[in-house]
C-alpha cells in the first residue's frame, strides 16, 4: 500500500513567515507550499528543512482566493498540514470546505498515522487516527527542528514558482490592517514578553504587568502556578502545557525558571530575571539577573514609565497605570 502523502501549506506575509513554520515542512517530511506576499525570499527561511518547495508570490492576505487557487493541487494529499499561526488557523477551514475533509485544529503531534490535539487548554489530548484525509493545523513549538524522511528520491531543496489563477474565493473586504494589540496578540508571535510568575503577589500585581508589558509594546504571559490560581487565562500560560513562544527578549519576574516552562521559552536573544533567589534556574539562565523584589521592581518601573509619559499627554502613564 502506498504510503500517505502529506504536505505543509505556508501563508506568509511581506516575506516573513509565521510561527511553526519550519516544523509544520518538517512534519510534512519536507514538502513545502508557501504562498503570500515575498513567499520567494520566505521560502530561504525554510533552509535546512523543506525538501521540495513550491512557492506563489501573490499580494495581500486573501484565504478564500487562496484556498479556490490551492486546492486543485492538494486533492491528492492525504493530509494538508498547516502552522497554527492566526493565518494558517484561518486558511485551513476553508481549504477543508473545498477539499471536503475535516480539520484537525491544534495538532501537538503527527506520527505513524496518529494525530494528537490539544483540547480544553491542554488539559485533555485527543487521539485521531484519519483513514481518510485531513487537513492538520499544527501548534507552534511541538513539531520537530528536522524532516522525517521523505521517502523519495527528489534532490534536496528544490523549488518551483507557481503561477496560479486567483479564482476569486468569498473574501471579507479589508477595510483597513491594524497592528497587532500587544495585550491580546497570540503569545506565540509576540516580540517580547514579560513573564509573571509565584514571586508575584496577587491578581492585581498581574494587571499591573500587563499595563507595564502593553507600556513597553511587549506582550504579558505567565506560569502555570498562576493559571492554575485563575489570576490570569491559560491562553497566557507559557510551557509545555501551554504556549511555546520565541520571543527577543524575555522579562521574568519572580520565575523560578522550572523546566515545563522554559522549554517553551524558544531561544529568546536577551532574557532578563527578576527574582530574589539569585541561583535559581531563571537566574542562571538571564543575560541580566536583578537580586530584587520583583514587586517593588515592577511598581518602579510603573513608576518610571509613569514619569517618561508626561512628555506624552500622559497616555503611557494612564497604560501604565501609574
Ligand atoms: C506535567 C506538568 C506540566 C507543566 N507545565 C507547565 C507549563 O506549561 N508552564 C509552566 O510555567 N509550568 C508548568 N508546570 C509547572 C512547573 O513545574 C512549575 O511548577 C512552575 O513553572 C513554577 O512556576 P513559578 O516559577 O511561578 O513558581 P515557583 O517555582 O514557586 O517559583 C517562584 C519564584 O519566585 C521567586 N520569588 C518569591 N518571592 C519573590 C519576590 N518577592 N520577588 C522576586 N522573586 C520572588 C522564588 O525565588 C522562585 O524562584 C508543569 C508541571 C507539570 C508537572
């Protein structure tokens, strides 16, 4: 029996593509359809994993024009992969309408057959094992940094230019593309973080965070101690259980550093830790380790943003809260 087919379809915007990116080809032994604005100067960015990559350079974000264009090519895949990024997450659906097979959201793993999804906030996975085709997306941070083998014997890293026709899809018409609010973007995008964990004190202390997080344009995330006491959404909750992230910079405030949570933490370039155990694992993993309360910390710099903000009618000390 011949083997099941799979391939990963990429949305990208102005070149850049989106988390889970990489993995999602990987997962998809390396076959790679990457489609958006700058999808050529993407596709270098899937070096090293794709095998065999098909690209369309098409301007804006259109997914229903996509998936009319796309799908004529994937009817024989018997599993479409996508990132969950908030593109692929959108994509999928309606490539599945088109392609008339279910989506399976939120995959954490896909192998030999078997498709794992994360239900109820990652406290239940779910065990799928499709006969029939599927649509995949895939959560960012869990697949795998190589390809699985491909099986066949096509050279690595070719690629192909597509040129499609853009059948027009039902399309929202695009009154205008803000960007992304810091406060709510998906934490696995965001830039920067500040962390919160158990060294801080109460609910309250996480809003202050997140007013100093959303005054710096960074994003507020959070341990699980602190998900499990509902002070803050699991949606916010960085680690194995939650959101693996890949952030520049990372901000921990009173982080014991725990190994569910930093093995969601990606390879931030700058970490910095705020924590009154100096030895801890967050500390020794931090660029800049302060020996510090980290609640008197945050009130300063709530303080300090406050101060900066008189410059600017107040608007960022009102952020601040300060
Ligand atoms: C199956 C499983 C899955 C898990 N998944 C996740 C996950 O996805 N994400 C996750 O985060 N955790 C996860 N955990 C929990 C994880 O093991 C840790 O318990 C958790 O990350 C610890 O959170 P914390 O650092 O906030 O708390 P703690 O470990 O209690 O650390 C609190 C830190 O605050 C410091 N501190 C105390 N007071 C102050 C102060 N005033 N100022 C500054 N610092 C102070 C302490 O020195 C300490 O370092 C998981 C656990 C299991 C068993």
């Amino acid at each position: 029996m011949a083997e099941p087919t799979r391939i990963a379809v990429v949305p990208v915007r102005d070149g850049a593509l989106p988390a889970g990116a990489a993995e999602t080809v990987a997962v998809a032994a390396g076959r790679a359809l990457v489609v958006g604005s700058g999808a050529r100067g993407a596709v270098e960015g899937l070096a090293g994993v794709a095998t065999r990559t098909r690209w369309w350079d098409t301007p804006g974000f259109a997914p229903g024009t996509w998936a009319a264009a796309l799908a004529p090519l994937l009817v024989d895949e018997d599993m479409v992969l996508l990132p969950g990024s908030p593109d692929g997450r959108d994509l999928a659906p309606r490539l599945a309408a088109l392609l008339e097979r279910p989506v399976l959201a939120g995959a954490v793993e896909v192998r030999d057959g078997r498709v794992a999804t994360s239900c109820f906030g990652g406290a239940v996975l779910a065990e799928h094992h499709p006969r029939d085709p599927v649509v995949v997306t895939l959560q960012p941070g869990t697949g795998p940094a190589h390809p699985h083998p491909s099986g066949d014997d096509t050279p690595a890293g070719t690629t192909e230019e597509l040129v499609l026709d853009a059948p027009a899809g039902p399309e929202a018409e695009v009154l205008e593309v803000l960007p992304p609010d810091v406060a709510t973007m998906d934490l696995a995008e965001a830039p920067r973080i500040l962390g919160g964990g158990a060294g801080l004190d109460s609910a309250e202390r996480f809003h202050e965070l997140g007013e100093v997080a959303a005054a710096l344009d960074a994003a507020m995330g959070a341990t699980r101690v602190i998900t499990d006491r509902g002070w803050v959404g699991h949606e916010r909750q960085i680690g194995t259980t939650g959101v693996v992230v890949d952030p520049r910079l990372y901000l921990a405030f009173g982080i014991s550093g725990a190994v569910q949570h930093t093995a969601g933490l990606g390879d931030p370039e700058h970490i910095i830790s705020v924590n009154t155990e100096p030895h801890c694992p967050m500390m020794t993993m931090a660029d800049l380790a302060v020996v510090a309360d980290a609640n008197a910390t945050l009130d300063e710099l709530a303080a300090l943003l406050g101060d900066g903000a008189a410059a600017d009618g107040g608007a960022s000390a009102e952020r601040a809260g300060a």
